[in-house]
C-alpha cells in the first residue's frame, strides 16, 4: 500500500513539475521572442539614425568646401580691389 501511495505522489509531482517547467518555459521563450524583435527594431532605428548622421556629415563636409571656396574668393576679389585702387592712386 506505501508503495502504491508513493508511486501515485512521484506520478501527480512529476506531472506537476512537467506542467510548470512546460509554462516557465514558454514564458521565457515568448520574451526573448519579444526581445528579439525589440532588439531588431532598435537595430533598424540605429541604421536610420547612422545613415541620417552619414548625410549630416557630407553635408558639413560640403559646407566646408564651399565656405573655403567663398573665403578664397573674398581674398582674390579684396586684392583685386587693392590692385583697382592702387592703380587710380597712381593713375
């Protein structure tokens, strides 16, 4: 009789064990589940954001280029203008 008592309380305690190891299981899977695609979503976000920061920098970049453009300019332009007026002082 103990044994047949005990054989039925490993039974229903390894049915119990079964069940919740099979949730707890579960549970964990559909979190990382959930952080996968979080974790894609942000790698989405952050491959927007270098792309945006990519374009920024050219841009800047480009602005540089012009800005030494229009100070090179200016410098040609201003000794032009110094050769102009030395001319008309001796003119």
């Amino acid at each position: 009789m103990v044994w047949w008592v005990t054989c039925f309380i490993a039974t229903v305690g390894t049915i119990i064990a079964k069940w919740y190891f099979t949730t707890a299981i579960e549970r964990l899977r559909q979190n990382l589940l959930r952080e996968q695609r979080e974790a894609l979503a942000m790698k989405g976000e952050l491959s927007d954001l270098r792309a945006d920061q990519k374009g920024k920098n050219r841009l800047a970049r480009e602005r540089e280029a012009e800005i030494k453009r229009f100070k090179t300019n200016i410098a040609q332009l201003q000794g032009e203008i110094h050769g102009l007026e030395d001319e008309l002082k001796n003119g």
